[in-house]
C-alpha cells in the first residue's frame, strides 16, 4: 500500500511539472519565459474582487508587451503601458508606428529640451517670408471631440474568457470638454508643413514648436518695417528748408535717403546727395544682407549733386538688407530695405 501511495505521488508530482513546464519554462541559457507554447499573463497584487485577478498584469499580446488591469478590478484596462514590437510605446493606447511615444491624455513635465546642437544639422537656411506666412496662419478656440478606439483588429488573437470581460470592461478614452487654443492642422498644413505629421490612420498632429522660428523670424522683419517707417517720417520731421537746400544742391554734406517704396517687391529707387566735393572721387551704393555679405555694388558715376538709383531685385531673396552710401572709401550714411516677394 505504501509502495502504491508512493507511485501516486510521483505520478500526481510528473504530471503537475509537465503542466507547468507549459507555463513557465526555466532554459539553460538564464531566460525564464512565460507562456512559451502558450498565451499566459503574469498578475500582481491581491484584489478583493471576486475573482482575484490581481491588480496589474503583465503579458505579450497583440504585437507588444501589455500593462494591463485585468477584470473584475476597479478601472479595469488595458495598454495601462504599452511597450510594441518597434519599440515604440503606447500609454492609454496601443500606440503608433508614427510616434515614438504616444499618450491617450495630457502629459506633465517640469521641462523639455529637443535637440538642436549645429553639429548635428545639415542644409541649415534662413525662414524666408516670415511674415507673409505668419499672416495666413488662423489660430481658433476649439474642444475636443473625439472618443479614442484603443482597439484594432482582433482577428487571430487568443482572447481568454477574462480578457474578453476586461475588453468589454475598459472605458475608451473619450475627450474632455475643456476649451482650447490652437491650429486646424489641415489649415497649418498648407502654411507650414514642416510643422505637421500624419499617423497610420491618416490623422494629423501639430508640432507647435515649429511654428516659434516663424515667430522669431517674422517679428524682426515687422520690425524692420516699424524701423523703415520711423526713419521716413523722421525725414519728413527734419524741416522743409533744409530739404529744400539740399535739393538745390546747396548743401554742404552729402546724404542718402530711405528707398521707395519699402517694403518692395521687384524694385525700388534710392534717392541721394552728394555734396561737390564728392566730384571726381569714387560713389557707390552698396547693399548688404543681414550676414553682412554684399549682394549689389552701383556705381554713381559723376555724380553730385541730388541723384537716384533703381534698384531690381532680381536675385535677391525676401528678408532684411542694408544699402550703404559710400563716397571715396568712407561711409556716408545706411538704411534698411525689405524685400517681399
């Protein structure tokens, strides 16, 4: 009888390590894996529901590893995280092939920085028409409206009786009603594309850093407007007598006006004086970029007396430059001009 109980147990013992070893399988190269043959979840934590499913769970399902709560447990669902087979990572959602991260609700920090060292970039240019950009952008008050389906296809899943409850038991994430400010990406898309990504599903999201270089950018050029038209109406203010006198060529220093019109688009004229003691020197109107590099050279030959110069942009592109009114190798004056195109 002894001999008997003894084989009963050895049989009960051999048959309950060849379940497990479907389960949970120790291999001799230091991985333990779970579920090798099979779908199987690890939980964690005791739940007092009915049954105890734990509080968290942990399995490979649907292409990536799943954080999960299963049923009955309080706020039962899944892709609490959700880390893929790329590598990418889902929390709230099953995440995206276009996202690195992708999270179903607002995220929290105390600061971000994105790469941006000069070292690590190529075709670096200049934002050219920032300002024509910047006006056709349309900011508006919306709300979100939208319910997040975390689920795709699951044909050829093996869904478990407690996953299939946990399913149906989890909330989808759905919006909030709070107002918000912002861009229809579709509308930014046809200003600043750089500045809009689509994912798998043909939605559109805004990356609305991209848009601070355009604000940068398209303040300086207004404000090199502001400085245009400060500097015309300070002209207008200097007195009509001694403009006068310089037009009769009677003054005793030579000048450069502010050009009309600015802004400009395929030309403009650049009025000047030079006084006659500039006669038989060399005259030029130079005009520079805002990197300092001289882009046209005009020669003022014989020239005294008031005077004009027409300037075509042809080559020049939409920013900021500087003309320079030079009289035998020294300075006279400077003033700005905008070219928009």
């Amino acid at each position: 009888m002894k001999n008997i109980k003894s084989l009963i147990a050895a049989l009960l013992l051999l048959t309950g390590a060849t379940a497990v070893q479907a389960q949970l399988q120790v291999r001799n190269d230091e991985f333990i894996q779970i579920g090798y043959e099979d779908y199987r979840t690890l939980s964690f934590g005791i739940e007092s529901n009915t049954p105890n499913n734990g509080k968290y769970a942990i399995e490979y399902w649907q292409g990536g590893l799943n954080f999960w709560k299963p049923w009955p447990t309080p706020y039962t669902a899944n892709y609490v995280l959700f880390l893929r087979d790329d590598n990418h990572i889902g929390m709230g959602t099953s995440g995206s092939n276009a996202y690195r991260l992708d999270v179903a609700g607002t995220a929290r920090s105390t600061g971000w920085y994105t790469t941006s060292d000069k070292r690590l970039k190529s075709n670096i240019n200049p934002i050219e028409g920032s300002l024509t950009k910047l006006l056709q952008l349309k900011g508006v008050s919306y709300q979100y409206t939208f319910e997040l389906n975390k689920y795709g296809d699951l044909s050829g899943e093996k869904i478990t009786e407690i996953k299939q409850k946990t399913i149906d038991a989890d909330k989808p994430y759905t919006s909030k009603a709070k107002q918000r400010l912002g861009f229809i990406a579709q509308d930014l898309q046809q200003v600043l594309p750089e500045a809009v990504a689509k994912d798998e599903k043909g939605f559109l999201s805004v990356n609305y850093s991209e848009v601070v270089p355009l604000l940068v950018e398209a303040m300086k050029e207004q404000q090199a407007k502001i400085d245009a038209l400060e500097n015309a109406l300070n002209d207008l203010k200097s007195g009509a007598s001694k403009r006068s006198t310089e037009r009769n060529t009677t003054t005793s220093s030579s000048m450069l006006y502010n050009n009309f019109p600015n802004p400009l688009g395929e030309k403009t004229t650049i009025q000047y004086f030079l006084d006659k003691n500039n006669a038989g020197v060399p005259n030029h109107i130079y005009i520079y970029n805002q990197q300092g590099a001289k882009v046209k050279e005009i020669a003022l030959v014989n020239a005294t007396g008031k005077g004009q110069v027409e300037v075509n942009t042809a080559g020049l592109k939409a920013g900021v430059y500087i003309y320079t009114l030079v009289s035998n190798g020294k300075k006279v004056a400077s003033k700005r001009m905008i070219v928009s195109k």
